[in-house]
C-alpha cells in the first residue's frame, strides 16, 4: 500500500482558467491509496515546489502525482524536487492537465472531466510504479566530427582545445568547404581565406586533431557516450608526409577534367591540389579521372616525382577503413546548390551567360578563373548591364524550394556592389521579392551598397530570360510600378537556394538521426534544443541543419563543440532506466525480438534467452508488443500498469 | 482497330475544321480511331476556368458526366478544351461543396474520373514516338518549323502535367521524328492574346506580332499550334487591314496533324492544306541562308 500524494498546479489561468481545479483535487482526494491532494497557482515556482516537499515529509508520502503541464516542460523539476524530499524519482509521475485538458477543450466541463481522468490515470500508475535507479554507462572521451567545412572546422578546434581527441572527417581532398570558394564575406568584406586559412592550419597543426580527407563514414554503431564508427579512407595517392606540392606532377599529368572547385568554369588535372591554401598541403590523385590505375596506363605523375619531386606518390595504394571509438558525433555536412538547371524559365545551361552566384563569386575571387575580372563566359567580354535574380528558384513550394535561403539578399548586395567596384560604367539590376537583412550590420550593409553604388532594385519576379541578338533579354515585373520590365542584359546571375548535401539522407540512416521534410538534419527542439539532433549524442553544426550564413554557422558550431565537451565532462553518463526488461523463466528464445529491435539493444544470450542492452534499450517498446509469450516488459509501465490506466479511463 | 472516345469543340465544328479533319486522317493512318462522344455542349472555354462563378462549369461538368456513360479516357484536340476539362476533372475530384451545387443544377452528376488526353499524348505516351517515326511515309528534309504552346497546353503546370511549362519539347520532339528541323525561339510559349482579340481586339496585334516576329527572326517559314485561337490571332495579326489580304512575308500557321498527315503520305486535300500553306511547306523544306526567310 503505497501513500500517494497528488498535486494539481493552476498555471495561473493556463489550467484554472477552464478546469475546475477544486473538482480535480477532490474527487483525486478520494481515489485508492491517496492520502493527500491539494492545488497551488504556481507548482514549478519555489514556493510551490516547497508546499511538494513539505507535503512529502509531513504526511509521509512514498509516491506522488503532479497534476500540471506537459511532461516536455517540467518533469525533470518535479522529480528531482520528489528525490530531494526522499522519494525514489520514478515514484512521481506527471499527468497533463495543460495541453491535453485546459488548452485543448473548448467546454470547461468537459475540460474539467479530462483533467479527472488525466490525473487519475497517473495515481494508477504511480501505484505500481516501483523504485528505480539511473543506468550509469561509460563515456569514451573522444569527437567523430563529420565535414570539414568552416562548422567543422569551428567545432572540431574548439573540441580540441578542450583537451579532447577529435576526429575530422572530410570527404573532399581538403578541408574548407564552401567558404574557402568565397571572394568576400558580408558584411565587412573581410576577404573569405583570409580568415578561414589560419584555422584550417590551426586544425592541420592541433595534436589533439586527427585529419580523415578523402574519407566517408561507412557505419555507425553504439549510442550515446560509446558510438563505434567504421571510416573509409580512399587513397590519395600521394604520401601527405613527404608530398611538398611542387606541383611537378600535375604539370606532367595529361588528364584534364572540369575544376569542380571553380564549378567547372577552369580545368584541373587529374592529380591536383584543389587551392592553394588547401590543407593537408599536399596533392591528390582523382582515381576517377585518372587514365589508369589498375591497370596502370600512364604513371607520368609518379614519374615527374620522383624525378623533380620528393618521390611521393604510390600508386598502390588501397582504401583503408578507421575504426574509431567516440562519446559524440559533430554531424557538420554544410550545403549543395539547387540545381539551377531545373529553373528552365531562367534558362541556366541553355545559355552560357546565364550563371550561379557560386560563379560568380568564382569569378569574384582573385584565385577564380579570371583573376578577379569578371568576364562574360560565352565571349569573355565585360559585362555592362547585369541582372542578378534573387531567390532563384526559392520560396516557390509549388515547383521548387518551399523555404528561404536567408544569405542570398546578403551576397546578392555584395556581388552587385562588387560588380560596380569593378566596372564602375555598368549597371547592375537585381529582382528581389523582400530584402530579408536581419543581423548585425546588415540592413546598413544592403543600404549602403543601394546608395553609394546606385544599384537599381526591382521588386518582383522574372518570368523568363532568353538570348536575342547576342543579350539576355530578362523579362520582369517591378510590382512597386505595377509594370513589365525587360531588360537587355550582358549577363545573369541566379541565386539559387541551398539544399542539404546530397548524402546526408544516407548519412542519416546511418546516425538514425532524422530529417526534416526538405531533408536538412531536424533539432531536438527548434527553440530549445537547437544544437542536437533527437538522437542522443548527436550535436548539429552549419547548413547541414539550415540554411545559415557564417556568423551562425560559426556560432552553431562553438556551441555544439560545447555541447559534446559537457557530455565528455563526465567519465560515465546516466540513462533513464525506464527501459525493456526479459522476465526470464518466459522467454523461449524464439528470438522475434531481436531483429525488430531498432536500436540493436536485444541479443540471445550464452543460454539463448532474450538479452537487453541497458545502454543502448530506448524504451521505445517495439519488442514487448512482438514477444508471443509476454516474458517482455516496460519497466514501469507493466501490462498490469496498463489495464490499470485503461480502466481509469472507462471508468 | 483501338477506338477513342474524342470531343472536338466547337471551334474544330466550324472554324478548324481541318483540324479536325487532319487528327482523324492520322488517326487512322496510325491505327487508332477518334470516335466522337454523345451529346456534345461547349466546354465554355478559358471563362470555366473562373472561380467565382460556378455556372461556367456547367458545361464542362456535364460534357464529362456524359462521357463516363461511354469511356474513361476522353481525347481533345484543341488546346483550350483540353485545358478546361482537364481541370474541370480535376475540380470534380476534389468533392468541394462548389461541385455538390453543380452537380446539383446540372441534375448530371460527376465527381471527376475521366481521363482527359490530348491528342498529342496519344502518339507519346500510348503509341509512341518511335512508332510514329515507323509509320512516317514521307519525311520532311530539314523543313524548317517553329512549334507554338501558347499558354493551355502547358499552364498551370502543376496541374496540367503535360511539359516543362518554360521549355517545352513534346511538339519539337515529334517534328523531328517527321524529319523537320524545329527552330527555337522565345517566344513559343508566350500568350497569343487569347479572347482579347474580342473584347479589345487593338491589344492583341503588338502580343501577337511580337510572337511572330519571334519566330520569323529565329528562322522559322512555318509555324504549327494545336490551338484554333492561336491560329487565329497569329493569323490575324498578319493581316495588313481590315479587306484581309496578305503580306508578302506572311508566316503561315498549320495544325501538327497537318504535318503529320504529310508525313505519313496523306494527300493534302485529306489534310485540308490550301495551296499557300503547301507552297510554304515546300519553299520551308529548301536549304536557306542563315537569318533567313524572306524579309
């Protein structure tokens, strides 16, 4: 016979404004086993949750019910107030009376029954809950952060500096990521690998860093605190130790293939180092476009080193697969471009004068293809009348992205002033819809450019762009007129919007993170979890999450390193133990069980009978309802606890 | 022979009769027969489209209605038919209150279910392109064609479905099975004028022209709709005064059926070709300068 204590919170009106509190509390008074009900405005106020612990002591309570909001708010508070005052943390159970009763019905009498009902299921609960202690499990103190991009970069230093071991993943031959493809940055112009090459030496140089390039994450085993990660590394070729990016071998390499750093506007060989400031500063061996490894067909690269260079390239060389052990993973995947051939009404690969803002920003750059001089690419002429078209396939849920790219309005302001920076005669158009500046310095940022460098803004849309007599004819409207506008133009720059990199769908299964509907990593809580992923020991960083510019990707990935350094702060971690349990003289050993288990929590054991993992067990249930002879249950949450619950809803 | 259930239009009744005409010639020719549906009305063209007011629906709704008595699938010609009673279908499927107060004034209940095809779906999607390319007896050499869409074939893409509503390509695609050359221009997907060209007929000419002159400067001697109001203001545009006579540049307009009938040996009198638009034919086939046509 347990002595039940029940507690009904008014959350001032939120609660009392349609449910009759006095009711809940008496007709609570009279179930089986509660000794004691009484209601106060604020429960989770200090006050209210001494008038809890006062309670506990006084009328020697062993368990108790906390009428009040949803659990997402305020368990935690109330069961630690409860095992402050003596009581075993699983003895208090919370029951909903908010968002499930006041604020859901319209009819204060039905919401008054609700709430009844609501509290009387969490007293039948709470009566045969039994006493339970956290799972406590080791923590490897170690960082898997997946992509090198500035998010990746940011995270995995500030890891290290916190006296951990991290590894950096890269897929690419370098780290960087987009933003070593950047001219400028807005709003202050500071020139992009200015400020981002010293971190990338700074990660090359940490011994607390480890550098996987070339590599992609292969499997994902474990949970949180003890994740097991398998890494393929595919071979550069080129020895980074010794490698000392001469260059002799890409000047004797015959294969020539499209620069995808420079988005193919330039050529590369296919051994290269993709920029000059590219870390590790060493060469790589595009095995894809080589003439030839196995067999062998050319070798002229290895030749050329070892001759002129520092005899580094083996073309032997194999894959190798890093099995790494970690207590979190930085998932920084960054962000592809929206495919701007798909905008046919823009006409982007038909007509070659027709780029990306990526382009451009290529061709911005002093190490682009043009040295900085922007050209136009069908006759490299200058362009004197460009049209830049905001969200370019953007903010259009019936045909292209649903959502906004939020840097766009930024760069798009840079790259026109830039355009009338560099030829000072022409003159820049830009069709926008809103100019979404908010940040620091920014809306001063897009004024500033529109005045001082006499941009013309037009607001609307573009219907079409078509190529008449060698110009770009882009026909618009300019809503604030109210008229079509069509200008004849040298040149036209779409800002295409930003799409999650195209393997983090299969990334994603492998991390069983999810994925919002348009395929970006999704927040454990879009306000107040921002940085993790629902998977525990999954933090998120950078576009990979949403589309971010780099101050906030910057500051998302300090603040997951932040994240993954508290969870490292402890040398073992506690899980909720409210998790799946084998009564063992029920089980068969049938094993049904086992596959169905989604985290891979159950396994037979030496004696075949069904196993649970405490560590990695969720509680989710799946296997309780699959085990034909019922040796399965939830602790805490019995079949008996069940039918208990279901009768105080028919009652 | 597999028959289709086919609804023609007014227009293809009375001015577009050779379009009319040409789609069944090819029909045949192909295999495939149009049958014409039972207790035809007007589809009350682009005006059913309208929101606001339901009695336009009437039409289109009891045309379909009276179609699912005889088949599921319904095959047009004209773009705006097509346009309307696809949409229509559509709307029907829904079961929004606005189609329980037409069904009820029409007292012919339909709640959508009828497969509205184009003519021009038929020979890509059931027969084939490739089919048709088999079935070509005369091919054109490099005849030198300019596909008009106009806007109702293709508009609103996201419920019409039939071709990329900026670049479309099923017309192009088909002339060249027919040994054509299509000729791209920008303007092959503007709006004609549509019904403008009755109430303010004076802002029809420049829209019009422009297409016109599109498609003349891109190289086109020929253009082919499969619209009889594109036809029409195209045409008409052309026209130097009101007594109807033709400039010396005139840039005829044919049906697609017209040129596929050619191809697949029909004689022009099966396809109603006038001997202007066959002079045109033959002059468009001939190897031109660049820049071309005649200025």
């Amino acid at each position: 016979m347990k002595r039940v204590g029940v507690f009904v919170c008014h959350c001032g009106l939120n609660i009392a404004g349609n449910v009759n509190i006095k009711e809940v509390v008496e007709k609570a008074g009279k179930q089986q086993d509660v000794v004691f009900a009484v209601d106060h405005k604020y429960l989770c106020s200090e006050p209210g949750q001494t008038l809890i612990k006062d309670s506990i002591r006084q009328h020697n309570l062993d368990a108790i019910v906390v009428a009040a909001c949803s659990p997402a708010m305020h368990e935690a508070t109330f069961k630690t107030i409860a095992q402050l005052s003596g009581l075993n943390r699983y003895n208090c159970e919370i029951a909903n009376i908010r968002e499930q009763s006041s604020w859901v019905h319209d009819d204060p009498g039905k919401a008054t029954a609700k709430a009844h009902i609501t509290v009387h299921q969490g007293i039948e609960k709470v009566r045969l809950n039994e006493p339970l202690q956290p799972v406590t499990v080791p923590v490897t103190r170690k960082v898997l952060v997946i992509g090198g991009g500035i998010a990746g970069i940011r995270a995995a230093l500030d890891v290290a500096n916190g006296g951990y071991q991290v590894y950096l993943v890269e897929k690419s031959g370098t780290i960087g990521g987009r933003m070593a493809q950047l001219s400028e940055t807005f709003p202050t112009l500071d020139c992009s690998t200015c400020i981002l090459g010293p971190l990338m030496v700074e990660v090359f140089r940490h011994p607390n860093i480890k550098l996987l390039r070339l590599s992609k994450v292969e499997e994902v085993k474990g949970y949180i605190g003890n994740f097991k990660v398998k890494v393929r590394q595919e071979p550069a070729y080129v020895d980074e130790a010794k490698c000392n990016a001469c260059g002799e071998c890409a000047k004797a390499c015959p294969a020539q293939v499209p620069n995808e750093f420079d988005f193919g506007l330039t050529w590369r060989k296919a051994i290269y180092t993709p920029f000059a400031q590219a870390v590790p500063p060493a060469y790589v061996l595009d095995a894809k476009n080589c003439l030839g490894l196995l067999p062998q067909a050319c070798g002229e690269c290895k030749k050329a080193c070892d001759k002129f260079g520092t005899s580094c390239i083996d073309l032997d060389a194999w894959p190798r697969i890093h099995e790494l052990e970690v207590g979190a993973i930085i998932v920084s995947t960054g962000y592809e471009l929206y495919d701007a051939a798909k905008l046919t009404e823009y006409g982007y690969g038909t007509f070659p004068d027709v780029m990306t803002s990526m382009e451009f920003e290529r061709m911005l750059s002093a190490s682009g293809p043009t040295t900085g001089e922007i050209k136009r690419p069908s006759d490299g002429q200058t362009p004197k009348e460009i049209v830049f078209i905001q969200c370019a396939g953007q903010r259009e849920p019936e045909t292209a992205l649903p959502y906004c790219s939020k840097i766009c309005c930024m760069y798009t302001a840079r790259h026109a002033m830039m355009f009338r920076h560099k030829v000072p005669e022409g003159q820049a158009y830009v069709f926008y819809m809103d100019i979404r500046a908010g940040g620091k310095g920014y809306e001063e940022f897009v004024k500033r450019c529109q005045e001082e460098k006499g941009l013309l803004y037009l607001r609307g849309r573009v219907a079409k762009v078509y190529e008449e007599n060698g110009k770009l004819i882009v026909k618009g409207v300019d809503t604030l007129s109210g008229k079509t506008v069509q200008i004849n133009a040298d040149l036209v720059v779409l800002a295409v919007g930003m799409v999650p990199s195209s393997e983090s769908h299969e990334l994603a299964s492998k991390l069983k993170a999810s994925l919002d509907a348009n395929g970006f990593f999704s927040e454990a809580h879009p306000k107040l979890r921002p940085l993790e992923s629902p998977t525990a020991g999954i933090f998120l960083a950078g576009a990979g999450q949403s589309p971010k510019d780099i101050p906030e990707t910057v500051a998302q990935a300090s603040g997951a390193a932040g994240k993954a350094l508290g969870l490292l702060s402890s040398p073992t971690l506690e899980r909720e133990p409210t998790i799946a349990h084998v009564v063992g003289e029920l089980c068969s050993g049938c094993s049904i069980c086992v596959p169905l288990c989604p985290y891979d929590a159950l396994s037979l054991n030496a004696e075949k009978l069904a196993e649970v993992s405490e560590a990695l067990c969720e509680g989710c249930g799946t296997c309780i309802a699959s085990c034909p002879s019922g040796a399965l249950t939830l602790r805490n949450l019995t079949d008996e606890q069940m039918v208990a619950m279901i009768e105080a809803i028919v009652e | 022979m597999q028959s289709y259930l086919y609804f023609p239009g007014c227009s293809l009744r009375t001015v577009a009769k050779d379009f009319d005409r040409s789609a069944k010639a090819c029909a045949h020719a192909l295999g495939f027969e149009l049958k014409e549906m039972q207790g035809q009305l007007c589809c009350g063209a682009v005006l059913s489209n309208v929101d606001d007011n339901l009695i336009t629906k009437a039409g289109p709704n009891r045309i379909l209605a009276r179609a699912t008595q005889e088949d599921h699938t319904l095959v047009t010609l004209c773009a705006g038919c097509y346009n309307v009673l696809k949409r229509t279908d559509l709307h029907a499927k829904l079961a929004s209150p606005s189609q329980q107060t037409i069904n009820t004034f029409n007292e012919e209940t339909f709640n959508g279910g009828v497969d509205v095809i184009h003519f021009l779906e038929i020979l890509r999607d059931r027969i084939g392109f490739d089919a048709v390319e088999r079935a070509v007896k005369v091919p054109f050499k490099g005849l030198h064609v300019g596909a008009y869409y106009g806007c109702l074939l293709l508009r609103p893409a996201g419920e019409m479905k039939f071709d990329d509503p900026n670049r479309p390509s099923i017309l192009e695609n088909l002339l060249t099975r027919l040994g054509c050359t299509p000729i791209d221009y920008p303007a092959r997907t503007d709006c004609c004028g549509s019904y403008l060209s009755v109430s303010s007929p004076g802002n029809v000419q420049p829209i019009s022209g422009a297409i016109i002159r599109s498609a003349r400067s891109c190289g086109a001697r020929l253009l082919t709709v499969s619209c009889p109001l594109c036809k029409y203001n195209l045409e008409s545009s052309q026209l130097q005064d009101s007594s109807g006579s033709t400039p010396d540049d005139f840039l005829p307009i044919v049906y697609f059926t017209q040129l596929l009938g050619l191809a697949l040996g029909l004689q022009p009198e099966e396809l109603e070709l006038d001997q202007r638009q066959m002079q045109a034919v033959r002059e468009a086939t001939t190897p031109m300068l660049i820049g071309g046509g005649k200025k």
